[in-house]
C-alpha cells in the first residue's frame, strides 16, 4: 500500500529528451541534420574559441595587424586563378554552384585570394602605412572527408602581409604563428623550406620529372601520385604515400635548385629564427601545394607530432606573385594561417584548463521583495560595469548559491527579507565562506574595495 503505480513513476521520472537522443523518436518530424563534416559549436566548446582567439589577437595586434573581413562567397574564378586549377583544393573540394544569374560561385576554401582581391580591388597599396598588415578570423569550406581535424567547414587566423620583400617579414610571420600555438598551451615545431622562383621552380620540375623518366622509380609510385605527377609534379614531394616516398630518396631537390638571392633571403630568414630560438627543421620535401607560393614556405607541426602534415597545426608562406597574377601591381607578399580546431583538440589534449567567462558577483535573494530588488540591482551593477549573475527563477538560497559557486565567482551578494527590512546587503566571500551585512548604501564602496 501507499506505493504509486510504477507506470506513473517512469512517466514522471522521464528525463527531458534531446534532440539527439536516441531514445526519442518523434512520432511527427524526424529530425533535421547538420550536413556531414560541417560543425556545430556548443557553449562549453566556444570557452576554448574565446581563449585562443584572445591571446591570438593581443599577439596580432601588437605586431600592428589589422582586422579586416571578406565575403564567403566569391567568384569561383577568383580561385581558378589564384589558388590554382590544378590543385586539390580547386580541382577537388571546393563547394561550388551557379546562382540564380549564372554567375559560378564557390564558398571560400581558403581565405588569402579573397584577402589579395579586397586589398587590389579597393586600392590598399595607396594606404600611408605600407607594408599593410592584415588579420582575418572565419570559416572556410572544403569538401574533405572528415574526420578528426578535418571538417568541411572549419575555422582558421589568417595574417598576411602586402608589400614588403624583406626577409624579416617572414621570420616575424613565423614568429606570430609560433607564439600564438605557445600562448593556447600548444608547444609546435616549424618545417620549413625554400621553393625559389617560378624560373627556379620551372627548372626544378623539368629536373623532377627526368629524375622519374626512370621506369623503376616511376613503378613505385602510387596510381594516384602518378597522376600528380602529370598534373602538379611538385606535389610528389609531400605525399604521404611510402612508395613515393621511397622513389624520392635519390630525388634532386629543390633548395638545391633556387637561384643565389632566393638563397640569400632564405638563409636570412633562418637566421632571424635562430636569433628569435625558433625550433626549426629543414623540410626539402615541404612545398605547400597552392601555386602562388615562391620562395619560403613553412608548416607548424605539433612538436609531439610524427605524422607532421597530415595534423598540421597551420603553414604559409611567400607569394611575391599572387597580386600582379590578380590583376594588380607587383606587390611583394607572405602570410600564414592557423587552423583553430586543430589548436583546440591539442589545447584538450594537453589538459589546457579553460575559464567561464569572467563573472566576479552572483545576486542571490530570498522572497518576493528581495527577488524584486535585487532584480534592479542587477540592472544598476551592469550600468556601472561589474560583471555579475544571477539566477531569479531560482528560489531556494543553496540552490542559488551552488550557481554561484559553480561559476567560480568571488562574492555573492544576499538580499532576504531581513536585509530588505533593514535596508542591507549581505556580503558573502565564496572562498573563505564568510558573510557580513552591510548598509545598502554602501554596496558599491565595499565591493569596489574587495573587487581590486
Ligand atoms: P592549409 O592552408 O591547407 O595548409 O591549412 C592551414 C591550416 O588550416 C592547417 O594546418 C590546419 O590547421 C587547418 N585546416 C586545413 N584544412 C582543414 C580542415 N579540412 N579541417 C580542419 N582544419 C583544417
């Protein structure tokens, strides 16, 4: 006797199902997917988006980079042209459709050819200020095959530099990127190498392609590396392929094959690394696979990491080229970008610990009054610029005061019907525990006192 009928209990226990519960089948509507490979970040994600993006800007901006914006949507021959139809990127994995004009369009898969057409198009090279600096944070879209850091859709900082030829532009770039890793919490290792010129490049590529002449070398390559070989022949050198790899070890090289002032620049350019202690690796098989780069070229590895590209944390380079290609001027150029869930997954890899976003009061109340008091309250500390919380659907003081510990805040204030009654406010420090009333009146003098 006295037992409730189990059904009920089930029915009334019943947790609230999500939409993603696999449990829960809607007898009406089935649910709605995100397309594969493209990303949703939920709040407690985003505490690791606001940290890296933080500590990058403050790194990027003292460095004099500005931030600028750029469309999703451009031209698909704004990459035709600049990244290259031959490359993976264009040939293989960009979304592209024609719109309702007939205009070709594709989303942006990466973000330096829109960057290099906002700076022609809206004349930045008459900017006072030379070399422009510019910073750029968004979404990118490839259609790759996901899977752990690879998405269709990800996010990457973009930092770029127009008009400036000096070796020391690349070296700081480098520098930017490194520091930035080092601030998230994510130790990495530089790869770098030089490509030349494309006179350099040209030459390279004829020696490359008489170096695979031979029948035996050409053999162990993969069907697909073979094609590559046709298509882009300087892809061969960062295949992962271990039959590729193998044909290349009596390959000639290209650092051996770039002209006596490529040369200069690049050992400049490892001689500012050393100057800065920059953790740096030779790659002569590292040729970043767009066709605007020349000369230096360079990848961020995770500094544990073995399989190196393939989990690259970002790369760039110079691309002297790019502008006058687009249509411009002849404009000197170098930039990189950093891939930012790829800095993230390492940052949770490395247990980096991330806040809530800073909250330093929680108002707490006890009855109808208070709950209405204190509501104003909460509107007056935001006026005046505290950063404060509350919970007001929440009646009960443990309750509201487990919020507050839950948010790691220093002080929670009380309001009750005494404090109401008495015109006061209790102040609770939520390290020590201790509380002490005092006259309302004085609320913001005693919070400014212990809030330094
Ligand atoms: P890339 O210009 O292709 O060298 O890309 C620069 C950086 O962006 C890479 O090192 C990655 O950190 C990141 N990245 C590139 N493609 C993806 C992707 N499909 N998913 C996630 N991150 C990516």
């Amino acid at each position: 006797m006295g037992r409730k009928p189990k059904k009920q209990m089930t029915q009334f226990n019943k947790k609230v199902p999500k939409t993603d519960d696999k449990q829960f089948k809607s007898k009406t509507h089935k649910v709605i997917t995100r397309l594969r490979g493209m990303r949703d970040i939920l709040p407690d994600e985003y505490k690791y988006w606001n940290l890296v993006l933080k500590k990058a800007e403050s790194i990027i901006k003292y460095y004099g980079f500005q931030k600028t914006e750029i469309p999703i949507l451009e031209q698909l021959s704004l990459f035709e042209r600049s990244t290259g139809k031959q490359t993976e990127v264009v040939s293989k994995e960009m979304f592209t459709f024609v719109d309702k004009d007939g205009d070709k369009v594709a989303l942006r898969p990466e973000a330096t050819p829109g960057l290099a057409r906002s700076y022609i198009e809206h004349g930045l090279f008459n900017l006072p200020t030379q070399p422009v600096k510019l910073y750029w944070i968004g979404n990118l879209f490839r259609r790759e095959k996901p899977q752990s850091g690879r998405q269709r859709q990800f996010s990457q900082i973009d930092l770029e530099v127009y008009g400036e030829a000096n070796p020391a532009t690349d070296a700081q770039l480098i520098l930017i990127g490194y520091l930035i890793l080092k601030e998230a919490g994510v130790d990495s290792h530089i790869q770098i190498n030089s490509i030349g010129d494309k006179e350099d490049r040209d030459e390279y590529i004829k020696k490359l392609l008489e170096y695979f002449r031979n029948r035996k070398i050409r053999a162990l390559l993969s069907p697909e590396d073979k094609k590559r070989l046709q298509k882009n022949p300087l892809r061969i050198l960062d295949s992962k392929e271990e039959g590729t790899q193998k044909a290349l070890e009596g390959a000639p090289q290209i650092i051996d094959n770039i002209s006596d002032e490529c040369r200069d620049h690049f050992m400049k350019v490892l001689e500012y690394l050393d100057e800065f202690d920059i953790p740096y690796t030779l790659n002569p098989n590292l040729v970043r696979g767009l066709d605007y780069y020349n000369r230096t070229v360079f990848e961020f590895w995770p500094e544990d990491s073995e399989t190196g590209r393939q989990n690259a944390l970002g790369g760039g380079g110079r691309y002297d080229g790019l502008v006058e290609y687009m249509g411009g001027r002849p404009t000197p150029a170098a930039g990189f970008a950093l891939g930012v869930e790829r800095i993230i997954l390492k940052m949770k890899d490395n247990n980096i610990p991330v806040v809530n976003e800073e909250v330093d009061i929680f108002i707490a109340q006890l009855g109808e009054a208070a709950k209405r008091k204190a509501m104003i309250f909460f509107e007056e500390l935001r006026a005046k610029g505290y950063k404060a919380s509350q919970n007001f659907v929440k009646d009960n003081l443990k309750a509201q005061l487990e919020v507050a510990n839950k948010l790691g805040v220093k002080l929670a204030l009380i309001l009750g019907q005494k404090e109401i009654m008495d015109n006061t406010i209790l102040i609770r420090d939520m390290e020590s525990g201790m509380q002490e009333v005092y006259s309302f009146n004085k609320v913001f003098e005693e919070l400014d006192k212990r809030l330094k």
